[in-house]
C-alpha cells in the first residue's frame, strides 16, 4: 500500500494516508478489517451523526412499516390462496430483503449511538 500511496489517496479521495503499528481506534472513525490490516476513517466533521441518526430512524421506521405490510399479507389466508405463487413469493422475498435490511439500518444506528459514548 506504501508503494501507492498516491494512487489510494486519490481513490478514496482523502488528503492524509498514515501508517500506524498498534494504534489506538481514533475517536469518531469507523473501521474496516481487511485481512491482517485495520483500516480507520475518520468520520469526524464529514458527516452530521446527529442528522446521520435521524435519517436512520425514519429509515427503520419505514422499513419496519413496509415489513408490517408485507406480513400482514402473508398472515391473510384470502391473498394466500387467491395470489399467483409467484406474487406470493415476490412479497415472501420482499420481506426477507427488508429484514436484511433492517438489520443493516440498525447496525449502524447502534454504530453512530456509539460514537456518542466515546
């Protein structure tokens, strides 16, 4: 990575590139793990964590409400029966996606409330 240095910079699109041994995390930056290496960007003054987590929020919120849809037609015995299996299947996969993607939303809500705590 040493040897491309300016190449990685202007990838990532980041003025400063530094290699450290046994360095602590840096406050307010997420990490990456990529195989023997731990990679820290430092979120800090890129982002607004608190505009960050209310974007989130609502974002679950409507997933979860889409969720709830979703279930609510898989629990209705009439859609089950009279829906083509293909359309069942679409929402049986929507809801799936979307528990994914709660989890994913959730995820970094729990990252971004943790930056608080340091």
């Amino acid at each position: 990575i040493r040897n491309n240095m300016a190449y990685v910079r202007s990838l990532a699109k980041v003025e400063e590139l530094s290699f450290t041994s046994g360095a602590e995390k840096p406050e307010g930056s997420a990490t990456a793990v990529c195989g023997a290496l731990q990679v820290h960007v430092l979120l800090a003054g890129l982002l607004d964590f608190e505009e960050e987590k209310k974007r989130l929020r609502k974002e679950i919120q409507k997933v979860e409400k889409d969720m709830e849809v979703g279930r609510g037609k898989l629990e209705n015995e009439k859609f089950l029966q009279k829906a083509p299996a293909d359309i069942v299947k679409e929402v049986k996969d929507k809801v799936e996606n979307l528990s994914l993607r709660l989890e994913r939303l959730k995820k970094n809500l729990e990252f971004f409330e943790g930056l608080d705590d340091r």
